[in-house]
C-alpha cells in the first residue's frame, strides 16, 4: 500500500484512511474515536488504527471545530506579558486550560484598549470558545 506520510501533498485525511482499510470514512470515524470503537467489528478496528498508523494521520481539529462548533481555544489578554505578575498569571492559566483540554490563544495588548478591541475582534472572528481577561482594574470594558 502507497503511504502519504509527509508527503508533498499534505497530511493525511480520514478518507485516505477509509481507502487505505477499504473502509467507509464513517466506519474510521467510529474506530479511532473510543466512545464510539465499541461499534466497530475488532478486526475492522485493528484495520483501520494500522492505516491511520501507517499514514500518520492525525485528526484535523479545524475540520472537528466546523463539526461541533467548538474550536477548543480559549482567547487570552494580557496587558503586559513582561511584568512578572501576568507571566506567571498567564503560566497558570496555560497550565489550566491544558489540563482542561484548551488551548490558549494570547495577545499582549501594553494596556491600550484599542490593541485589546483588535485582538479580542480577531479572536473572535477565530471563534475561540471563551475568554480571559487578565486585568488589574474592576471597570474593565470586557467585564461590563
């Protein structure tokens, strides 16, 4: 069987697994994720894992996010990554969201509310799942 591991043209997809099993795509769906492997012949599963294996496939989680409007992302603003305070404030959030199965999108804004609209507009439009705002003050704009 030809394999597209690192090839030129791109990674591998849950069709190009199905094919390599000789599978329906929604039968490799079913196999590679465990809440739902149960529903899937032992020896069709085994097939399916050695094609993913040997393609290198890794699910794509843009594609799942258009799926389940969920992108897994948390938007994060600091105002001042330098200061010691918000880097370990921003560590522990970091440590946090990844335990919770996030990842943090963060934009250091220098304490200028314009740079915080950007980059919450931007983040937004990236459809991050929530948001942080690490602020010292009790009036800011994103908690009112």
């Amino acid at each position: 069987m030809a394999t597209r591991k690192l090839s030129l043209a791109g990674p591998a997809t849950l069709r190009d697994v199905a094919r390599v099993a000789g599978v329906h795509p929604g039968t490799v769906s079913r196999a590679l994720t465990p809440q739902t492997r149960g529903l899937v012949n032992e020896r069709t599963a085994r097939r399916v894992l050695a094609a993913a294996e040997e393609l290198g496939y890794r699910p794509n989680p843009i594609a799942r996010g258009l799926r389940t409007n969920r992108s897994h992302t948390i938007g994060v603003l600091v105002p001042d990554l330098m200061s010691p305070l918000f880097a370990a404030v921003v560590r522990g959030i970091e440590d946090g969201l990844r335990d919770g199965g996030y990842t943090p999108l963060i934009a250091n804004t220098d304490n200028d509310t314009d740079r915080e609209r950007v980059a919450f507009e931007a983040m937004s439009a990236r459809q991050v799942d929530g948001f942080i705002a690490a602020t010292a003050t009790r009036d800011h704009w994103l908690l009112a």
